[in-house]
C-alpha cells in the first residue's frame, strides 16, 4: 500500500528549486531506470550489514528503505533480508508513483508498505527496525545542516539499540574540478570570503537547480555519532575499489564515501 498527497510545486525552471521539487519533477523520475538494479558497492554495504546484525540477516524482520525513488534496490535487499519486511519512503509523490507500479510488476509488493514523506518525518513505532538503508546518496539531497540533522534524529528514532544504518553520500574529493572547486571553497569560507557552507553547492543540470552537499570523512562521521549513530564505519569508494581489487580512477570517478553506523 502507499499512502500521500500530491505535493505542491512550482514548474518555474529559472530559479533554485527545492529539493522536493526537484525530485518530484516527472522528466527526472522518468530518467530512473525501470529494473532491479544495485551497484557493485550496495552489495558490499547489504554484506556488511548482514553480518554486522547480531542475530544474522535471516531473522531482520524490519527494514527502512529510504529516498527510495522507483525502487531499483527493493528486490536486491527482500533477498537478502528473506525474512523481512519493508517500509519505503520518499519524499516525491510522483516517485512513490513509480515504485507502486515497478513493485507490482516485480511481485514485490506484498511485503512492501509505500510511504510519501520526507525523511525527517519518520518517527518511531511499535515495531522498530533492525536496517535503514540510504541508498542513492540521500543525505546529499538534505539542506541545510539544519534538516539534515533533524534527518538524522529522526532516523535513528525508527532504529531498535543496536540496529544498523548503512548508505552513501557524496565525496568532496574525486574529479579534478570538483576536489578544486570545494578546495577553493574551503580556503574562501576560512578567509570569510564566502558565507555558505564547506561542502554545500547549487547543483544546475539541464532538468534545473537545486542546493546539493558533499561530505568529507570526518564532518559524515560527526554528524552520525551526534545523532546517537555510531562510531561509524566510512570509506571512499576509491578506496574500496583498491581493497577489493577493482578497477577505479578517482579523477574521473564520483568516488562517494560509503558508512554504516550501530544505533547507540
């Protein structure tokens, strides 16, 4: 089932959009593929979660998916968790739109609840989870600090002690004109040069605007512990690909960093 309301939004593409408009917007939910799909690194993050669960990732009766846009990931994590039930969510009424339909043409809907909301609206219920999952970088797409503090709270509160949150985030350090463009940001923040936040940009793609933050290891891993997430685990994607022994150029890659973090 999926429960929401259509949202408001506004189609002026000249200004900064939200982040609910813009990832409400249908041409950008209709360039999300339409199959099951993971990335090599989500597998190795629902590895290390399974085996980080004390009770083993057969007996995960609880899983939160969120930001989980058409639901690429939902088929790959039930198979995993066997036993599991799951709750998705994203913020975008038109992409839990997508989900409902890719999940009954998966027949994955029968152990899947939709939720339209954002992710700072989870709150916790009788049944706590075991999992949250945060694939397709969504602390990312959260701004300002602000909110993504207040995301962070609010997932940890669906989280039984002990639980596991595992996803990505952006990486400021990677391509050659983003490294710089944050390097320079960083120096001209130090001189107050520049009001706005280390690691937050205004991202313009042809489909239009909207406010983007990049992480570094240490600020990620801060705001999970003060959010009772942690001591956390984090890796740059570069830095994976090497240990494992797969082919990677990090200046050319988005080279994410990658976390998973206990419930406290």
């Amino acid at each position: 089932m999926f429960r929401s309301l259509p949202p408001r939004h506004s189609s002026d593409d000249a200004r900064v959009l939200t982040n609910g408009e813009y990832w409400d917007r249908r041409d950008i939910v209709d360039d999300f593929r339409t199959e099951p799909f993971v990335y090599w690194y989500e597998r190795y993050l629902v590895d290390v979660v399974g085996r980080m669960l004390p009770t083993g990732a057969d007996r995960a009766c609880l899983i939160h998916v969120v930001g989980c846009g058409p639901g690429r990931e939902i088929p790959f994590i039930h198979s995993a968790f066997p036993n599991s039930r799951i709750v998705a969510s994203d913020m975008s009424y038109h992409m839990i739109e997508a989900c409902s339909a890719n999940l009954r043409k998966w027949n994955c809907s029968q152990w899947v609840e939709l939720r339209c909301q954002p992710a700072s609206g989870l709150h916790g219920e009788r049944e706590l989870a075991d999992v949250v999952f945060t694939f397709g970088n969504l602390l990312t797409f959260v701004t300002p600090a602000s909110e993504r503090r207040k995301t962070l709270h609010a997932l940890r509160t669906v989280l039984r002690p002990g639980g596991i949150i595992a996803g990505s985030v952006h990486h400021r350090w990677g391509r050659l004109a983003k490294s710089a463009f944050f390097l320079a940001q960083t120096l001209l923040h130090a001189l107050r040069l520049t009001s706005t936040a280390v690691g937050t940009r205004i991202a313009r793609t042809s489909r239009g605007a909207t406010w983007f933050h990049y992480f570094n290891s240490a600020e990620l891993g801060a705001i999970l512990q003060n959010a009772g997430l942690g001591p956390a685990t984090i890796v740059s994607l570069a830095r994976l690909a090497h240990v494992m022994g797969r082919p990677y150029n990090l200046f050319t890659g988005s080279n994410l960093l990658l976390f998973a973090a206990r419930a406290q």
